[in-house]
C-alpha cells in the first residue's frame, strides 16, 4: 500500500470502530479496512474499565488491519464524556511594526493570549479552534495575513477535558501496541465527516446521539461556535426497553434495531413483535406501538436536553440549515420526525460524505460510523497544512513525537 494511511479510533461506548484509510491520487479518502469490536469498558465516554477497553481496541483494530492487509502504528483517537468543558475566547494585541502590517506571530500571539482563560487545575486543553478576527474594530476576518492595523483581536473556540480521563483513553491506546497522535472531540470530528461547508456557512446544529452521550457541536459562518455533551444517549434507550418489557439488555437491543421507532404517527396500530423474557419465561407478542412507548419518551428527553443546550446560546436563531443527526441513535426509524417535531426546524439524517469510491467505502457511509471517518478528515486536514511534514508508513518514533506537538499546537 503506497499511499498515505491515516487510522480514526473511535472508542465508544457501546462499541470500538477502527477505520483505516488511505490518500488517494485527487486527495480523496478511501476506506481500506474496518474493524468493530463490542465495548464494554466505558460507560458515558468515560474508561471504566481499562483491561476490558483495550482488549475491544485490539480485537477491532486487527479486524482492520487483516482487512486493508497493513499492519498500523498511529491513530487518532476521539474523545466524549460529559466532563468534556467548552468556551468561547478572545484575545487581542498590538501591532507595533512600523508598516503595521499584520504577520503570522501576530496571529499567533493574539491566540496566545485568547486561550489564557483561567480553566480548573484537573483540566488540560484539546482544542484551541480559532473563529474569526477582528482588525481595528473590522469584525468577520478569516486570515488577517499581511492586512494592516494597529490592534488584532483573535476569537476562539476551547475545549478542555479533565487530565485522569484524557490520560486513561491515552493509556488504553498505548497498551493496545499504539501511538496516539492526537485526540480530538467526537462531535468535532463528526462534522467534518457528515456537515457540507454550506450548511456550517448558513448556521447548522450537528447532534450525534452515541451509546452513551448525545454530542452538540453548532457551527455559524463556517466556524464551531458551541460545542456541548449531554450525558444520555442509545444505551438509556436500551436500557428502558430492557426494564420495560423485562428482557436481557442484548435482546432489547436487537429488538430496538428491528422494530424500534422513536414517532408513533409512524407506527400502524395492529404491528405486533415478538420478545424473549427473562429467566426462561415463556416469549411474549406485544403491539409495536407499545414498544414505541417506552422508546419516545427517552428519545424526546434527549432531544429537548439537546435543544435546551443550543437554547444557551445565541445562535439557536441563526441555524439556517436546521439540524443534522448521526450517530448510530439517529438510525432508528422516526428519529427525524420527532426531531422535527421538537425543534420546529428542517432535520436530516447525517451520513458521512466526501469519501473516494472503491474499497471498503459503502461499509462506513452510516451515521454510525460518522466520528470514525471523521477522524481521518480532521487529520487529512491537518496533514495539507503542513506538507512539508507529510506521515509516512513505518516512520520513525521521533517523527510521530515532532507531530504530535505540531498537532497540538495548531489542532
């Protein structure tokens, strides 16, 4: 395999997605090798149990690579939880050249600056995502490289995590025989598989509903503006059939994923389904439509606590695109009419787009797999921003250490 490679690793709660792809000829990703693993360890985004975390990193991981027929080294990994904190900065500083004309350390100091916000001491920064700058009271600059003026003003966007679950994910990674290149924030990732620059340009609220946490991520003029986690997600949906029609967890997932349906209008009144009690009881055959009702309620209080977090914001106004769901929870039948239903605004189901044909590619176009192909985008990203620094395979330990601090510097 020639060509570049760039591993996503998206450890989830529910399960663990490895996906392995390659740079083609016209910078186009191509799928070469998936890998998915049931995920026991963690619970909310949050490692809980490390033996059983790696274990589920290894097994997809070589799924993956027997697949692409490569053995890999680096990854990127994705990170949630809902001790995830996110803040918007600015910073501004004086340009004292003669010529006054603005230069790159400008630009750098003024981020500098910006992202000296006091945080909590147990926290450490993963995101310091510029938004826009400010010239002389000139507002809505993309690059003010070379403009002229006399005070730069930089606006970004920060997002921390506390340091033990940041070093737990790390740990995990490393003990599973890998390299951690970077680790970005799932719904960060997620937009770059599944939003189209016009919609982040209009104003789009991106909510990825996983197993264990529905991710927010609102973009407005191109640029994140908020980002957020609510600490709900698949899993509770489970979790409520499971109690509900008192069956094991496993059948109420399979039962969920085959007849599950978040919107009753959609529901015929004489559907009936069959399920598997507890403890040997005998199966019982119920109405659809009371599936349905134990599976709306929970999907509308994710939804609303969702919407109550874009609420906090001032750009629930502006989202002109309305809003995008992925995730493997935005798979379930009617999930976008009661989106709909909830937010009042136009609502599509999010698939990861862009991608280069061939290969494994039409495996990974779900909603599922939304924050592991985003992964890869967020590095491809990365990686045109510093050509001269391209990865190449079976590079050198020192060479992934010199990108690991450039990537942590600008990404």
């Amino acid at each position: 395999m020639g060509n570049e490679v760039i591993v996503g690793l998206d450890i989830g709660t529910t399960k663990v997605a490895c996906i392995i792809t390659e740079i083609g000829e016209n910078n186009e990703l191509k799928v070469v090798g998936v890998g998915i693993s049931p995920s026991e360890g963690l619970r909310k985004g949050v490692v809980v149990d490390m033996e059983k975390t790696v274990k589920s990193i290894k097994k997809a991981v070589e799924e993956a690579e027997v697949m692409a027929g490569v053995d890999i080294e680096a990854v990127w990994v994705g990170i949630a939880g809902d001790h995830i904190r996110a803040k918007n900065s600015k910073g501004s500083v004086a340009i004292s050249r003669e010529n006054h004309e603005i230069a790159r350390e400008d630009v750098e100091r003024a981020i500098e600056v910006a992202k000296a916000l006091p945080i909590p001491q147990e926290y450490e920064l993963l995101h310091v995502i510029p938004q826009e700058y400010c010239v002389d009271e000139q507002r809505g600059i993309k690059n003010p490289v070379r403009m002229g003026g006399v005070r730069l003003e930089a606006q970004v966007h920060i997002i921390a995590a506390q340091a033990t679950k940041i070093q737990d994910i790390a740990r995990c990674v490393e003990q599973a025989g890998l390299k951690l290149i970077k680790l970005v924030l799932e719904p960060l990732a997620s937009s770059y598989a599944v939003l189209e620059r016009e919609e982040k340009e209009l104003g789009v609220a991106m909510i990825d509903i996983g197993g264990g946490t529905t991710d927010i991520a609102i973009y407005f003029n191109e640029n994140i503006r908020h980002s957020a986690i609510v600490g709900l997600g698949g899993y509770n949906v489970t979790r409520d059939i499971s109690i509900g029609l008192r069956t094991p967890e496993v059948k109420a997932e399979e039962i969920k994923r085959k007849y599950g349906c978040a919107y009753l209008p959609l529901v015929r009144g004489n559907e009936r389904i069959k399920i598997t009690k507890l403890g040997g009881r005998e199966d019982a055959e119920i109405e659809r439509a009371g599936l349905v009702g134990f599976i709306e309620p929970r999907v509308e209080e994710i939804l609303s606590l969702a919407m109550r977090e874009i609420k906090k914001t001032e750009y629930f106004e502006m989202l002109g695109a309305g809003v995008v769901l992925t995730g493997g929870g935005a798979m379930m039948e009617g999930m976008r009419e009661k989106a709909e239903s909830i937010f009042q605004l136009p609502v599509k189901i999010g698939v990861p787009g862009r991608l280069g044909g061939g290969g494994f590619t039409d495996v990974v176009k779900s909603p599922a797999h939304a924050t592991g192909i985003g992964l890869c985008m967020y590095a491809m990203e990365a990686y045109a921003q510093n050509q001269n620094r391209k990865v190449k395979r079976g590079g050198g330990g020192n060479v992934w250490n010199n990108l690991r601090n450039w990537f942590e510097k600008y990404f």
